[in-house]
C-alpha cells in the first residue's frame, strides 16, 4: 500500500507531482473536522430553550405579517428601476468618451454617437417626467 501512495504522489502534473496538493488536502480535512465538532460541540452542550410563538414567527422589515406576501406593487417601482437602469447604463458608456481616440475621423463619428446616446436618454427622462415617477409628493 506503500508503494502504491508513493506512486500517487509521485504523478506527473503540469507544475509537478501531486505531493504539492498534499497541503491543500490536509487542510480542506481539518476544515470539515473542524466545523463538524463545533456543530456537534454545540448541540451536546448547548442550552436547549422551549418554543415560543412570538419568537418563532416570521419577522420583516419590523412589520408582523398580516397579509398576504403576493401584493400587487404600484407602477411607480418599475419606473425607478427603469430609471435606474436608464442613468446606471448611461455612466457606462460615457466612460469611452472620456478617452482620448486616435483619429480625427474617429473622434468625430464617436462623438456623433454620443450626441445620439445623450439624446434616446433625453427621450428616457422626459418620458419618465412626463409619467410622474420622479413627482413623489402626489401621493
């Protein structure tokens, strides 16, 4: 058996034998062993405490659970997650404008498409001024 564990960790492998993830073995083991005597550790000589309604009951946001889970949301959270998409995406792609490019020719049709860019995100706002979702204080 000696001879065939020899061999195992004598195997070739790109950077060398197997002997090198011996380490990794042995502390991957200790990690397990580890973990599962303090669970166990806890479990014999923990204090075992009794149930309690109050204390077992599903608790968010500070809010008991009163109602049912599957409310319908108002129109006005998909707005802001538009919106947020909308003006996140448009810091990305103002970041190539930023750079310096090579050619005149490029700098100008890359500078068309931005004035383009800036303009569908114009169209973006102004729709979504125009729907409310920025107007909070209506409600």
């Amino acid at each position: 058996m000696v001879s065939t564990l020899e061999s195992i960790l004598t195997l070739p492998l790109a950077a060398g034998g197997i002997a090198e993830y011996v380490p990794v073995l042995v502390m991957l083991i200790f990690a397990v062993l580890f973990a599962g005597a303090n669970l166990g550790l806890s479990f014999v000589l923990g204090k075992k405490a009794g149930t309690n309604p109050v204390k077992d009951a599903a608790y968010e946001c500070g809010m008991p659970p009163i109602t049912d889970a599957h409310q319908r949301f108002s129109v006005k959270f998909y707005l802001v997650a538009i919106l947020f998409v909308l003006f996140d995406i448009e810091v990305v792609f103002l970041y190539p404008w930023a750079v310096h490019f090579g050619t005149k020719a490029l700098q100008t049709f890359l500078f068309i498409e931005m004035l383009i860019f800036i303009g569908i995100l114009f169209l973006g706002w102004w729709y979504v001024v125009r729907k409310g979702a920025v107007n909070w204080a209506q409600e």
